[in-house]
C-alpha cells in the first residue's frame, strides 16, 4: 500500500496553480501561444547549452549525457502525468518543452559541422 501525500499548502496551492492553468488554456489560441512559447524556452535552453558545451570543447560527453538524463526524465514525467489525473496541459506543456530542447540541440550541433 503506498503511503498518501500530505494536504500541505503547499500542494494544495500546487494544484490550484495546475487547475488554474487548464481553466485558462482552455481556449485553443491562449493553449497555442501557452505551447508555442513553451517551445521557443525549450528551443533557447537547448541552442544556449549547446552553444556553451561546444565554445568551451572541454566537456561535450559529459554535457551531452547531462541533456540526455533530462531528456529521459521529461518522458518519464510525461507518462506519470498520463497515469494521473492531472489535467492534459501539463503533458503538453513537458511535450512541447522537450522537443524544443531537443530542437535546439539538433540545430545547434549543426551549426558545429
């Protein structure tokens, strides 16, 4: 039996926030523009971490294998939030987020070629 999580404020507010969120994103234009900057995040965190790795040359494995946990960590979450009962944004939110970062990668590791 797995031990239930406490009704801290904490969370109750964390998930008034997510509730909050979904309400709001409701209308497909604001979920759209919510998604697509959620992208262009994802996008400039991966092109500045792939900027930064290949103007430093000192640690590309290791950065490399970092951006790949997370990478790994984002889809686990994306299933543990389908599992849930967590409104659908927030697995699009992760969606969106983790292609943009990849994205930004993808393109930024072209440029170094």
């Amino acid at each position: 039996m797995t031990p239930r999580m406490q009704k801290t404020f904490l969370y109750k507010s964390s998930t008034k926030i997510v509730n909050r969120l979904a309400n709001w994103a409701a209308n497909p234009w604001r979920r759209y523009s919510l998604l697509a900057i959620i992208f262009l995040i994802g996008f400039l965190l991966g092109s500045s971490l792939g900027m930064i790795n290949g103007v430093l040359a000192l640690m590309d494995p290791v950065g490399a294998f970092i951006a790949l946990i997370f990478l790994e960590l984002l889809i686990q979450a994306r299933f543990l939030f389908l599992k849930s009962n967590k409104p659908i944004i927030l697995v699009r939110v992760f969606d969106m987020f983790r292609i943009g970062l990849a994205y930004g990668l993808f393109s930024e590791g072209l440029k170094l070629l």
